[in-house]
C-alpha cells in the first residue's frame, strides 16, 4: 500500500488535507504529517514515502529546500506543492523541473483527489513495471543454461544462423565467441554405472562435469556447452583475450594447453564421481560457426569407435571432418516388418528386429532424424498393438518420449523400445495369447526363406504336415489374420525395401517375391501402395 506525507509550518493545514485525503477512497496505508522540512526529511529517512504534499513558503527549511534533500534520496517520489496566491507564479516555476504539480491554497478537496489519483495510477504502473522487469530477468537468468544449450545445438547440428542474429543472440546470452575466430571442440560421454542414471540425478552429474569443465578451463578458455540428442556434452572452446582476427585464435600453443585442460577435466570428473568418462577431442580446429558442425560429426564419430561402457578412454580424432560418411539406415524397413512381427505374435522375431535397428543406428555416423525416424515407427506398432488390446500406450508406463523437435539418444530410445516392448509382451500373454505354437513358427520360417517359391495354401500345409484346410483354420485363430493376407503382405514389404534400396529392374523384383507375371505384380502392388511400382521407386529417389 501506499504511504503520503504533508507537510506545512501550520497544523491546522495539515490536519485539513489529512482529513480531505482520508475521506476519499484512494489507497493511502498511511498518512504522515510534518509540520517543519526538518521532520519531513526525518520521516522520509524512516518510511518509504510515496506522494510528498509540501508548502513552497515555510521557516528554516523551504519548500524549494525540502524538495532538493528528497530529490537526492529518492528521484522517484512525486511532490505536489502547495502555494497561496502570492506565490503563485514562483510555485509554477518549480512544477516542470522537480515537482508533480502544485495546488493553491485553500485546498479544493476534489482537485486534491484527483491529483493524488492519478499519481497513485502513475506509482502503480511503475512498480508493476519493475515487478514485471524483475520477473523477467529472473526469467531469463533461470533459463539462460537452456538458451545457451539450445543455440548451441542449432549450431553443432549445421544449421545457418545470420550474423547478425548470431551476434545478437552471442551478446544476449552473454557469450564471448566471435565470428571467424578458430575454436576448438571435444566431446564428454559418461561410461559405466553413470550411463544407467536417469532422470534428475543424471542431471545433476552432467552438472558437475560441466562446473568442473568451467573451473579446469575458465583462466585460459572460454567455454560453451550443450547436451546433444546422443547425451554427450558437447564443450566449445575459443582463448581468452586474442582477438586480432582469425589467425590469434587455435595457434599450437593454445591446442596444446586445450588437450592439457581436457586431459586434467577427465582426471578430476573420474576422481570426483568414483567412475569413467571418455573424452574425444579434435586436432583440427574449425572457424566458428560455420565449422563447428563438421568437426562436431567428426568428433561423433570418433567417440562412436570407442566401445560403450569400458573404463574411458582419451581420443584426439586426426580424421578431416569431409571425409565423415553418413550411413543409410536399412534395418528400419526390411521385412518382415516390427509391426508384422508383433502382430503375428513372433515376439523372439520382434526382439531381433528392434536389436538389429539398434546396431545398425550404433554402428554408423546418423543424423539425428535417424533416431526420430526409428521412434516414430516403432512408437507407431507400439500403438497398433495396444489400442488392438484395448489400452493406450501411455497406460504400459514411460510410454512415450513424445514429439520430439531433436532426437533422443540412442540410449535413452533403447531404453524406453525394450521397455515397453517387454510391457506388451506381458500384455499378451496377460491375455491369454500364449506363444505361438510350432505351427505358426515354422509356416513364417517357411515363407521368410521361400518368398520366391509357390506359397499356395497347399505347399505349406505339405510342408507343416496338415490338411489346407485345417492349417486355414488354425492359422487364423492363432493369429487372427488370413494366412494369404499374411504372405501378400510379406511379399509387398520385400517389394517395396529392394525398389527403395537396390538396383533391380521391376521384373527381377517380381521373380525376387514370387510372381512370373510381371503384370500381375504390378496390380497388386498398386493396390497395395496406391502406386506402380516405378511410381513408388520414382518417388523414394525424390525424397
């Protein structure tokens, strides 16, 4: 609430503009009198005053005075002064440079109200302004970490930032890169019992080994961080004070001192939390920004060759960054698809499919889409099977990483694929779907390895040793699915992986998945994709 305080050498003034002002309905805590600019002052020390009404004429110490001492503690407080008509014109001459306004004597009640209201309109405005300012750097200092991370991010992963919104953003966030200055890159990955934290202890681990970084490195280094979509720490590093273009920056003596550091953050982080990490830095340095994103996929790479969860190791990675290959992914999309194979209940299948897509993904350089792309289709056949069951994915637990704008890491989506792959599995034969039987293992065996061949209804049931018509039957009620919408769809899948990745003519491709007449595949295949098949191959080079 707000504080007034009046002043004026005669009590009976005060005493009526106390009364006029506690009559109104303005928001006055507190209402103070000063009789003397000496008390004034005194009280202004003790109290936070908001609104002075003060007398231009009094003994001693005068307005003008009174109104100079207030300046010189508080620029803020509003001053209403008070004159009779005698000083009228000296009371307007002090309004514009120090004053709020100034009222005659004898005081008209509502003249006052209106004034005083408005200033406390004026006071209100400011501090909410001030409270919004607070709460904004505020704001900003919480979040100043993540801003930091994610500019980061953006530059570490090629994307093209103007420069004047690169410097923009540098000087906001309070970071001291410059352009077309060399900075040197290495990369941290937490080994052993530190990969298996989740969550906030994880957190705050990287923390220390960030604080550690920032210590071992802050007289000599500038350094920026992030946490990539493969949870490592990705560190960024520019000398402190050259800064005479280009060449002052990543000479031999600032890489050596940058290995030296990195090699004492390794010492100190494994000493510290009782356990491993590998370091991977560059021997190349590059020209920030438009080379931190090759040297990062340079580095990435390195730190891929060393194997997960050993002791920890140090690596300078010699490679040049052009030489980094990206690897197509294939696992994804062979057949028998994951969404087939848990469908049809051939959980030790969909076990090898998902091992398989993650070896592939570990064991090549992949973009980040890469991972997004292997979330997507496998959250997509999670889905298929629980809604079939009835349920949502989100009721199996930890069911989702969401609709991610980067890619988690490929340790967190293996984490969360097995889980709930485990958690449907359960859901099952929770169920009542046990195993499926031999029966329906080796009819699936028989058309994986056959694709080519006759698969009439006929030829398997010789090959399982039933009548046709059983087998029909059986199939059905174990799966239930028709066994020949079963191997058209295995066929169609084959078809549409060797147009995507191979070099086959569409005629070859139709022997390849069991049809001599080409025609004839043409039209199942557009029925089953929409498309001839030169359509779907025509259309998978474009993208």
């Amino acid at each position: 609430m707000f504080e007034v305080l009046i002043v004026d050498d005669m009590p009976s003034q005060v005493e009526s503009i106390a009364a006029t002002i506690a009559a109104g309905k303005l928001r006055f805590a507190h209402i103070h009198k000063a009789f003397s600019g000496e008390e004034a002052l005194k009280i202004s020390r003790e109290r936070r005053i908001h609104i002075v009404i003060t007398d231009i004429r009094m003994p001693e110490m005068n307005g003008v005075e009174l109104i100079r001492q207030l300046r010189e503690t508080d620029s803020k407080i509003r001053i209403i002064v008070l004159s009779g008509y005698a000083d009228f014109e000296y009371a307007q001459s002090v309004v514009p440079y120090n004053t709020s306004g100034y009222l005659m004597k004898p005081v008209n009640p509502e003249q006052l109200q209106s004034m005083l209201g408005k200033l406390l309109e004026e006071i209100a405005g400011e501090m909410e302004q001030r409270k919004q300012q607070q709460r904004d750097v505020y704001a900003f200092r919480e979040n100043l970490p993540a801003l930091r991370n994610e500019l980061l991010k953006r530059l570490i992963g090629g994307e093209r930032i103007p420069y004047s919104e690169l410097e923009r953003k540098l000087f906001l966030l309070n970071l001291p890169f410059s352009t077309e200055r060399e900075a040197g890159m290495f990369i941290v990955r937490l080994e052993g019992r530190l990969q298996e934290y989740v969550n906030a202890d994880r957190d705050l681990i990287e923390y220390a080994v960030m604080n550690m970084a920032e210590e071992v490195f802050k007289d000599v280094f500038h350094l920026w961080f992030c946490r990539d979509h493969n949870e490592y720490l990705v560190f960024v590093a520019t000398p402190i004070e050259k800064v005479h273009g280009p060449d002052a920056a990543g000479s031999a003596v600032d890489r050596y001192e940058f290995d030296q550091r990195a090699a004492t953050l390794k010492k100190k982080a494994e000493a510290l939390l009782n356990s491993s990490l590998s370091i991977v830095l560059g021997s190349n340095w590059a020209l920030f920004p438009e080379g931190l994103s090759d040297l990062y996929r340079t580095l990435v790479n390195g730190i891929r060759q060393i194997d997960d969860g050993r002791d920890g190791a140090f690596l300078r990675v010699i490679e040049n960054p052009g030489e980094v290959v990206i690897g197509t992914m294939t696992s994804l999309y062979r057949p028998p698809l994951l969404l087939h194979l848990l469908d049809t209940g051939n959980w030790e299948g969909a076990e090898k499919k998902l091992n398989d897509i993650f070896a592939e993904l570990k064991s090549v350089h992949y973009p980040p889409e890469y991972a997004n792309e292997a979330y997507f289709a496998i959250a997509n056949a999670y889905q298929y099977m629980t809604h079939k069951k009835g349920k949502l994915l989100s009721e199996l637990g930890g069911a989702s990483l969401g609709l991610m704008p980067s890619a988690p890491s490929l340790q967190q989506l293996e984490r969360w694929a097995f889980s709930i792959f485990g958690s449907i599995r359960h859901l099952c034969h929770e169920r009542g779907e046990k195993q499926k039987s031999g029966l329906i293992e080796k009819v699936h065996e028989y058309v994986a390895h056959n694709m080519n061949a006759d698969l009439s209804l006929q030829t398997l049931a010789a090959h399982v040793g039933l009548h046709p018509a059983y087998l029909s039957r059986a199939y059905r009620a174990e799966t239930g699915n028709n066994l020949s919408d079963y191997i058209l769809r295995c066929r169609m899948e084959l078809a549409t992986y060797l147009l995507r990745n191979g070099e086959k003519k569409i005629y070859e491709i139709a022997q390849t998945v069991g049809y001599q007449a080409v025609p004839h595949f043409i039209k199942l295949f557009k029925a089953y994709s929409n498309m001839t098949p030169q359509e779907y191959r025509d259309r998978a080079v474009q993208t």
